[in-house]
C-alpha cells in the first residue's frame, strides 16, 4: 500500500500562534488540512476530502461567512484533492472510496470533485450532519458540500478492539488492511482511519487532536489550543476519552502506529 499525503486546504486563522502554530519560514503560522490519497492493488481511496474546487470558486455559500472569518482559508484550486490527484499523473476516476473522518466544512468541500465515489463514514456522523442536525449541527454542517447526492456508505456500531481502541473493525470490502477506528467527541460520528503499510499502521485521526505533540509530547498543551478543542467539541466527554485512546495508542505502541492529524504541517513521509 502506497500513501501520498496531500495538503488539501491551508488555513491562516487569526491567533493561530496561540494554538502553538509555529510561523513558517515565509509568513504567518498555518494551518494545513492533511488527506491521504491510497493506492490500492485495484483503486485509489482518498481519506478526508479536505477544500474541493467548488468551495474555491463560491466560498460564501459553499462556507459561510462565520467559518471563512474564523479559519481564513487560502483558496487555491491546486489545493484541491483532484487537482493533486491528477499532478501525480492519476485518473481522479479511479478513486472509487473516499473515507470521511467527520463532514466538517474543511473535509468534506471536495466531495463534490469525486461525485462517482462510495463515501464512507460512520452512521452516527452521517445522521448528525445529513439525516437529523441538532441546532448547534444545523450551524456547522454545510449541506451545500453533499448536494451532489454522494453515495453514502454508512459504518454502524460494533467492533474488535484494537491497539488502545474499542469498536475497530475493517470497512467491509475494503479488506483487512484499512480499519475504522471510533474517535467522537469533536463531532457525534466522528472517526479515524488505519491503514496497513510495509512499515506498520498509519492512522489518520482527523480532528481528535490539533497537533500531534498533545500526544504526550506537551505537558500542558497552550491554553487556546485547549479552549478551541473544547468550543469546536459536540460531546467534551467523549472528545477527551478518545484523546487518551490515542495517547495510550501512541505511548504503548507507538513503533507500530504512526498517528496523524488533519490540522498540522503537512510532510509526512510518503510510505508504504
Ligand atoms: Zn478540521
């Protein structure tokens, strides 16, 4: 399994040293929006959809004013999952599977760049965002970014346990190699996804940390960093029980599962 990591949005928020954001060589701290494109014996999956193209051709509607104010996305069309797909010489239809880790603004704007794929996601996230928003999700989901009509493929409860992890299993006829891994708390449904490579597991965690040193790197992690997570969390519970997951999973095997995130500097090796 081969594994390119794509920068798919970049962000310039307001603020954004406070979250420990350090400023970049040539400008102001940044936030990067990580997808993965995957190669498969037989297709191409992409986790998380990141900014798609539509976004950056109408960002007031497709966006809203309130997160374009907050996160101030740079909107470039090469960020775009597709456009990256096909710079490294792919055919965008041959990404058959998009694994979504939750339908925040920032994953899921390019799924309309790949209306033809099955899009995997937990139930709960699906019902959260698609089927029956609360107030504060009628707030946060743009059903604009799904009015293509996706092919949802809707992942219920249940599961084995894994490394630190409870209610893991694989994503049906994907094989044993790509697991959904439960992580709620920033939204109802949201999830991670491991990936089987030559060199161990790969598991993208999505929005469950901001940054991996809060893995047991920092102590006490910056104070805004915090408060962030706690304001951006539907369930504040949930969202740190699935943090200590991912702390346990890294501190007791972390030589066989690298953890990633969505909101850091993008540059992980490629792998595989
Ligand atoms: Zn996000």
């Amino acid at each position: 399994m081969r594994i390119h990591p794509l920068d798919c949005g970049s962000f310039v928020p307001p603020g954004a040293r406070w979250l420990g954001v350090p400023h970049g060589a040539w400008g102001p701290a940044r936030l990067a929006c990580q997808c993965l494109l995957v190669e498969l014996p037989d297709r191409l999956l992409l986790v998380d959809a990141g900014i798609g193209l539509l976004d950056v051709q109408d960002p007031l509607r497709r966006m809203g004013p309130r997160f374009i104010g907050l996160t101030r996305p740079e909107l470039d069309p090469a960020h775009a999952a597709i456009r990256q797909v096909q710079a490294l010489g792919f055919r965008p239809q041959d990404v058959t599977e998009i694994l979504i880790t939750h339908l925040d603004i920032d994953h899921a704007g390019g799924l309309a760049d790949f209306p033809w794929a099955r899009v995997h996601l937990a139930q709960a996230e699906h019902t959260a965002a698609v089927v029956r928003p609360d107030r504060v999700e009628r707030q946060r989901y743009r059903p604009a970014q799904w009015a293509h009509g996706p092919h949802w493929v809707t992942h219920g409860p249940g599961g084995e346990s894994w490394m630190s992890f409870e209610g893991v299993r694989p994503l049906g006829d994907l094989g044993p190699d790509v697991l959904r891994v439960p992580l709620p708390g920033h939204t109802r449904g949201h999830c991670g996804f491991a990936l089987r490579t030559d060199s161990g597991w790969l598991l993208h965690a999505g929005d469950a940390i901001l940054d991996r040193r809060e893995l047991g790197f920092w102590r006490h992690p910056p104070v805004a960093l915090r408060a962030y997570q706690r304001a951006l969390a539907m369930d504040v519970g949930a969202r740190k029980r699935s943090r200590a997951a991912l702390e346990r999973c890294h501190l007791e095997h972390g030589h066989e599962v690298e953890i990633i995130c969505t909101h850091e500097a993008a540059g992980a090796a490629q792998r595989g």
